[in-house]
C-alpha cells in the first residue's frame, strides 16, 4: 500500500520506487520539488489547508499533505523541506490560542527558518498600509484591530502566559542562528512591553534575525527595549553586561563630524521638510519603485531607506511609524538621540543636521490646496523662532518656503500673522549665516491635476490677479532687511493659470506666459536684492527640484494638466 501511494503521487512504476529511494537526497529534494511541494510561500497555521482564503490553495496544498503520508522517510525529508522553504505565520486574534506553535514537532521546529508572531496588532499589517499612509481613510479592517497590551487585565495576562509558554517551546527546540522571527506586540506601557519579550531575552538558542514591534506609535522607550531585546537574541550584546563606553568625544573634530555625516543627521536625499502638524520627515516623489512612477536613478539609492514595509510580508516593523527595531528597517527618522547627548556633541550635531540637508518649510494642509485664510503664524515663523535654536541658525544653508495657493487676498497687512512675519525677519536677519544662505520661495498653484479648481480662479478677475501679485510683493519684500544675502530665487505662480482666457493662453502662446512669470519674478527678486541682481547668472534653474514638487509634476505626467510653479 505504501509503495503503491509513493508511484501514484511522483509517476512512477512500482519497480521504480527502490531506485527512487536510492537516490542521493539533494536529488530527491529537487523531484518534490518539481513535483509541486509547497515552497517559498506564506503559511498561516491558524488557517486550514482546505480553507478558500487561505494560502496556500487546497490544491497546491494536497501534494504536499500526500507526499508527508507516504513513508516514515519521505515525511521527513518533505517536512524538513516544507518548514525550511516556507514562511509561516500566526495571529492570535484569529483563535485566540497559540495551539498551532505547540503543535509543531520538535524535528519541524528544527527546520523552521521563518516565523512571524501577532500577538496583539492595533493596526492595518500585512497588505493594508492604509493606517500608515491613509490615516483619514481607514478600512473596514481597521474596525478590527486589538486594543493595547496591559499587565493589570486579567485576560491580557493569559495572553502573556499562552505566549511565554509557546516561545518557550519554540526557542528549545529550533536550531542555532536558524530562525528568523518577528513578533508584534502592541503594549500600552513599558511594563507589558517588558512583560512581552522576556522569552526572547531568555531564548537558550541564537536566532538568525529578530524584529520586535511594541508599540503602534513611536515611543522611545519601547524602541530602545525593542532593539536592546532583538540584538541579544540574535548574540549581540548583553543587557546585563554593557560594555565600557565608547568615548566618542577624544576623537579629533574632523573625524567626529566625518562620522556624524553617515547618521540620520544627513538624510539620503540631503532633503528634510518641516511643518507644524508633521514636524521634520522625509518625502519621497516616487512610491512604488520600478511601478509606473519610474524611480530616476539618481535618486534610486534613497530607495532602501523609505518604506521598508512596502518590501515585507511579515508587517511593519518600521521605526519611523511604530515602536519597533528590524535589521530591514533604514528608513529616516528625525536623529532626537544625538541632540541629547550631551552639549558639545549637540552642537557638532546641530552644525551636520542643518549643514547638510536642504530644509523645506511647507503649508500644514499641503503645497498645492487652497488655504482656508491666513493662519495666526507663519510655518516659516514658527520654524526660524522655535525650531531652530538661535544658536543653529546660523548653520543654516538651504532654506525653502512654501506659500500655499489662496483665494481673494492672503497675509493682509492688518493681520497677525504678517505683522509677526516682519518680526521673524527681524529677528533672525542678525543670527543668519547670509553669505552662504541660499533662501527659494515658491507660491504654489493651486491644483496641479487642474481638477476641482475653485470658482474665484476660474472667474478671476484683472484686479483680483493684481491683488495677488501685489501680495507677492507685499511678502517677500521686507526680505530686504537680509542684508548681505547672496542668493535669493522666487517661483511664483501666474494668477490667471486657471481661467478661461489663461488656460487658452498657455496652449496657444506658452512662451508668453512664461515670459510673464519671469518678468514678475525678476521684479519680486530685485525688490529684495536690488535692480542689478540677475538669479539667472546663480543658476536659478539649476538648483533642482524638491521633493514636493517633483510630487506635483509627478502627478501632472501621469493624468493631469500641465501647470507653471
């Protein structure tokens, strides 16, 4: 009967099966293989294998439950394979039980190489990234996420005992520098983080790679214990144990701030922008790297620092939105730590941070929406008073404003915020570097897709274009006070862009209207810095675009209406 099942499921005769079984095993190995034994697929062992959201499918599925009932031999030769080749993955919210963990023999424990752990996750994991980039538009999933970790519930402290005991298990019976697992625990405090990963810090075996989650949110904390936790497992250093310091501050100056360059403090893209509501984050033009927004290759390096959960199929373990520590995980987060250090490291870092790095100011609701009315300060105000230190402005090489695109008038001389506008110049004018500042200021248009374009454009009148025009002036020309800046380059947006005559214009006569545009930005520039000043001979155009707007013209290119910035 046995061999009768071995020739039925590989094609064989039954004079074939004792040379089959003579055959060297990387050979054999290969024919499973080949034959249709599940591999480099993702597992759920919450799921059965006959359920039709599960994968693998039922088919691909029964081969491989055939091959393990054939003989005592094949079963453990396709079940080292099965458990070596494949990801396997659990959740507890899907049986509330971690049964399945315990139900794995020790020779399949030995084999594992790849298992992710949701023990508790109060977000969108896996294939959902709505809660990480979408978070105004949550899914039906997300009505389905767990609740924080806490050691003072009764039923999250049987949570914790089904997962110590199943970890236990688990790390006594896989291989040395083997395993590599992820666990996601989303905690509400460092006493259930704690809770959560002494297992992994009790772990008698080495694992091949860690990745540790504990909080939905970052936290500091939780990420530190995180990492602390994640390194030990895979040999790292002990926590009962530290080493000597390293004293960072005897080497020379130059070879300090040599290595602070290859930190966070330079990001990949020498880019960071800045806004009340987000603070200091990257942006990133193109999204989905070798989809139809094309990564340019001068930029493609960056890649590996942005997104990392794009490229996982275990969740996100990524820094820059949750309380986690992954080996995988590059992506750029504001480098806080090194300005905590101490005084003299806080300065070096600060001199590299804002050196270094072209700094974006942009509107808190976006370049390109309409403002709702002047807001009481001014992003850039509140950048140049509160986030830089005094102390650091002079560091300061690069800096771009952004102004959003506005209906009727903006930044009206009786208002606020202008008013503090002009004592924010005031202000920095004496702490600025001015020879070696290059400051950009763009006024954004609105809408660069040309949809939903509001009525004041579409039916803007001569006058009303000239009220804007002359809050372009009204803005930047008590920019002047700047005395001994060298390089000052304005973008404005045309006021008439979106009405019917100007939406004519630029199809029928584009060079016109970029004759327009220019002249009004010379104008604006020489009211700052003099009528003999020609940006053009600075290069104007060659500074490159930024990152919003290559955003912008990204999504001009893929389905919108060309626009002038």
């Amino acid at each position: 009967m046995r061999q009768r099942r071995i020739c039925e499921y590989l094609g064989l005769t039954c004079t074939h099966l004792l040379s089959f079984l003579c055959l060297p095993p990387a050979v054999r190995h290969r024919i499973y293989c080949e034959a249709g034994l599940v591999s480099d697929a993702d597992v759920d062992l919450n799921r059965r294998p006959d359920a039709a959201d599960s994968w693998p499918s039922s088919d691909d599925f029964q081969l491989s439950y055939n091959l393990l009932l054939t003989c005592r031999t094949i079963y453990a030769e396709v079940s080292s394979i099965i458990y070596s080749t494949n990801r396997f993955f659990i959740r507890y919210r899907d049986s509330r039980s971690l049964q399945p963990l315990r139900n794995l023999r020790a020779p399949s424990l030995a084999s594992l190489t790849h298992l992710t752990v949701h023990l508790n996750v109060t977000s969108c994991e896996r294939v959902q990234p709505c809660c990480k980039v979408y978070p105004e538009k949550p899914h039906l999933g997300c009505r389905q996420h767990d609740k924080p970790l806490t050691t003072s519930s009764r039923r999250h402290q049987a949570i914790f005992l089904e997962w110590h005991s199943a970890a236990s298990y688990i790390t006594a019976h896989v291989r040395s520098s083997r395993l590599q697992l992820h666990f996601v625990c989303d905690v509400q405090d460092l006493e259930a983080a704690t809770r959560a990963v002494e297992p992994l810090l009790s772990t008698p075996t080495l694992l091949a790679d860690c990745g540790i989650r504990l909080g939905q949110q970052p936290d500091p904390a939780l990420q530190d214990l995180a990492r602390q936790t994640a390194t030990r497992a895979v040999g790292g250093y002990r926590l009962d144990q530290p080493g000597s310091p390293f004293r960072f501050l005897d080497f020379p100056q130059e070879l300090r701030c040599q290595v602070l360059e290859y930190t966070d403090l330079v990001t990949p893209l020498c880019e960071v922008e800045w806004n009340p509501e987000k603070g200091f984050y990257v942006r990133y033009s193109t999204w989905n790297c070798g989809d139809i927004w094309e990564c340019p290759p001068a930029l493609h390096y960056a890649c590996q620092f942005r997104n990392c959960w794009q490229y996982s199929n275990v969740g996100c373990f990524c820094r820059r939105y949750h309380s986690a520590y992954s080996s995988k995980c590059n992506c750029w987060s504001p480098p806080t730590s090194l300005f905590l250090v101490c005084r003299a490291l806080r300065e070096e870092a600060q001199a590299i941070f804002f050196k270094k790095n072209r700094f974006v100011i942009t509107p808190s609701k976006g370049c390109n929406r309409v403002a709702d009315g002047t807001p009481p300060r001014l992003e850039v105000s509140i950048f140049l008073t509160k986030i830089v230190p005094p102390d650091a402005l002079r560091f300061l090489r690069f800096l771009e404003v952004v102004f959003p695109p506005f209906d009727e008038d903006y930044l009206r001389p009786h208002e606020p915020a202008y008013r503090d506008w002009l004592e924010t110049i005031d202000q920095v004018r004496d702490k600025l570097h001015l020879p070696t500042l290059t400051l950009r200021v763009y006024m954004a248009d609105h809408s660069p897709s040309g949809q939903d374009v509001t009525p004041f454009r579409i039916n803007m009148t001569k006058e009303q274009g000239m009220t804007i025009i002359a809050m372009y002036a009204r803005t930047l020309g008590p920019l002047s006070k700047l005395n001994g800046m060298k390089r000052f380059f304005v973008h404005l947006a045309w006021p008439f862009a979106w009405t019917r005559s100007g939406r004519r214009g630029r199809k029928e006569n584009p060079e016109f209207v970029k004759q327009q545009i220019a002249t009004m930005e010379q104008r604006v520039e020489g009211l700052v810095m003099g009528n003999s000043y020609d940006s053009m001979l600075l290069e104007k155009n060659k500074q490159g675009n930024s990152q919003w707007l290559e955003a912008s013209l990204a999504s001009i290119r893929y389905g919108g209406e060309q626009t002038t910035f």
